[in-house]
C-alpha cells in the first residue's frame, strides 16, 4: 500500500512530468508506450491486427492546464482518428477529458470533444472516455449526456471501486462499457478500499451488463476474473460478439494472445505519446512487479 501511494505521488507530481517530457526519461516506459508519434504507434496497432487483436489509441496526456495545450491534444486525437481512417486499421480512441480542457473550463472541453466525437462518428470510430480521479467523474458523465444528444459512438468506464458504481451502470446501461477496477488513489468516503470488495464488485457489474446485452469490455489483466467471465458467459448462452477483453499494451502479452486464440474478442489499450510519465507511473502504483517488466527492458538493451 505504501509503495502503491508512493508511486501515485509520482503520478501527479508536475514537475517530474515536465521533467521527463523534457530529458526523454525513457526509465523503461517504451515496452509499455507504443511510441511516441502517430507513425510508430500505427505500426504496433497494425501488428497487434495480425494477431486478431483490436486496439483502443490513447494519445497520452494528463495535467493540462492550459487552452493552448488542450487545443494541441485535440488536433493530435483528429490526426488519430484520420490515421485509423487512412490505415484501414481495427482500432478506437480512448481520451480523457482533462487531456482536453476539463479543468481548463467545461464549455471549451465540450466543444473540443464535439469536434472529435463528431468526426470520428462520420468515419463510424467508436470512441471511449477514460474515467480518471473521483472529482472528474460527474463532470465526465455530464460531457458523455451532452454528446450523447448528438452522437452515438461513445462510451465510458465504470470503476468498481465506486460505491456509487452500481447506481452508474444502471443509469449508462444502454452503453458501451468497459468495466474496471480503478486506478487512481481515492479517499475512504466514497471508494472501497479491500482489494476483496472490489473484485467481487467488479465481477457484478460484469455479470450485470453482460446480461443487459449491451456490449461489455472486460479490463483486467487479472485472470481469476477473466476465468470467471468465461465460465459464465459459457453458462448463460451469452455470445461472444457481445463482450471483449481488453488489457494495456506490453502487459501479459501471452495471455493476450491465448484469449484472442481462444476466439474471444480481444482490444488492447495503446497509449502513445512523449507525454507518457503519469501513465506510467500509475502502472507501477497498480502493480510494483511491473518494475521487473522494465527493468528488464532498461537492462536487456
Ligand atoms: P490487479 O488487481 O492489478 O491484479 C490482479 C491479479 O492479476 C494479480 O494479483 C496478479 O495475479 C495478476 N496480474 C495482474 N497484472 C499482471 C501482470 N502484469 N503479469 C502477471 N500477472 C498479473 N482505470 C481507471 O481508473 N480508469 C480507466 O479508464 C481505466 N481504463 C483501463 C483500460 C484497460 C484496458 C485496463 C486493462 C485497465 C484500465 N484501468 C482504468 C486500470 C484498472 O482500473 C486497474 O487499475 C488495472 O487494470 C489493474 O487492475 P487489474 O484488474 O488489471 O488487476
């Protein structure tokens, strides 16, 4: 637990963020960055294609502060979405709301995410809202209604650790989801905090919103849960157009490849960019083994 928050501190700290974009850190973080340009990342989303993987691109990006840089994310996550188009690639977006001016001012946000939600619908690219910390996540939900006037191809995340996650997957029950964990450090008052609790939350919202019908991305590297979901998805005659696995890129990369094997669905979450240092450092938080992944690769050159 404390290593977890210690890495979390990093996550968020501005000044090693900035430091990092500026000296190119690498620490490792390019076995689980697909690149730090559009051109690089296409090229791993058109491997993963080959293994009968589909991908979700996340161009990386948090602490944005200010309008000029939001507005910059928003003309890179265009230039995604005309990549995907141009490629002929199996891939989504998956962006986050802050990366485009959530804490900057809501209406400037709104209309960044209309731009791109809007393209991206003219070219039928789905795509899907991070859900980050606890005091982004009714500002989010309120972005995802506004759109969802207009728009069709979004989706969101709910988080298990939530206690108000069960209420949310009812009321987003007609959408996309992809259901979660949660990753970020949150306080006792409105998360649980037993890694029990939240498994057992996890697999219900799961097992809700597979048998709602609507289609369920199932986000975890862990495979107990994904043992589970096979087992019931296979009890109660549910097909497997309706669901998918999805893991981060560089993560378990054989089972990845097992459960596409399998025949299940299967996405990987691909984030590209220079600005790749919270990313990575919520990475270590979540599971600070994952320092063996990278030392390896700091080592192994
Ligand atoms: P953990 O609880 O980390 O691990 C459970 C068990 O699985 C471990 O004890 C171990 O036995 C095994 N395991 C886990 N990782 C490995 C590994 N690398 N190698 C070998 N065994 C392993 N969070 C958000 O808050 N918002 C989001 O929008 C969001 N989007 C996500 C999208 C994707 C595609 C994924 C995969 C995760 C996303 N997350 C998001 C992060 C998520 O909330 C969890 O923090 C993260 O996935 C870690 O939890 P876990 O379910 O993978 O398993």
């Amino acid at each position: 637990m404390l290593l977890k928050n210690f890495f979390i501190g990093l996550s968020q700290n501005q000044l090693l963020n900035s430091l990092a974009q500026k000296y190119g850190f690498k620490l490792g973080a390019q076995s689980v960055v697909a690149g730090t340009n559009i051109e690089e990342m296409i090229e791993s989303v058109k491997e993963l294609n080959t293994y009968g993987i589909s991908c979700t691109i996340d161009n990386l990006g948090e602490f944005v502060y200010e309008k000029e840089e939001a507005t910059k994310a928003k003309k890179q996550i265009l230039d995604v979405i005309e990549a995907i188009k141009v490629n002929n690639v199996d891939a989504h977006i998956s962006l986050k709301p802050t990366q485009l001016g959530l804490d900057i001012d809501y209406d400037f946000c709104l209309s960044n995410l209309q731009e791109i939600v809007a393209k991206a619908d003219s070219y039928d690219i789905f795509i899907n809202f991070d859900m980050e910390d606890y005091g982004h996540l009714q500002p989010s939900f309120d972005l995802i209604d506004e759109l969802s006037k207009e728009h069709d191809n979004i989706g969101t995340v709910i988080q298990a650790y939530f206690f108000r996650a069960e209420e949310d997957i009812q009321k987003y029950k007609d959408y996309r989801l992809r259901l979660v964990k949660g990753a970020y450090k949150e306080s006792e008052a409105v998360a649980y905090q037993d890694k029990r609790v939240i498994d057992s939350n996890l697999v219900a919202l799961i097992e809700y919103h597979l048998l709602n019908g609507k289609f369920t991305s199932i986000a975890t590297h862990d495979h107990n849960i994904i043992n589970h979901v096979k087992r019931f998805v296979a009890e109660n005659n549910i097909s497997k157009e309706k669901f998918e696995f999805q893991m981060l890129y560089g993560f378990r990369k054989e089972l990845q490849h097992e459960l596409a094997k399998e025949g299940y669905n299967f996405c990987t979450y691909v984030p590209f960019g220079t600005d790749w240092y919270g990313y990575f450092m919520r990475r270590l938080a979540e599971r600070p083994q994952n320092l063996n992944l990278i030392a390896k690769q700091v080592f192994n050159k």
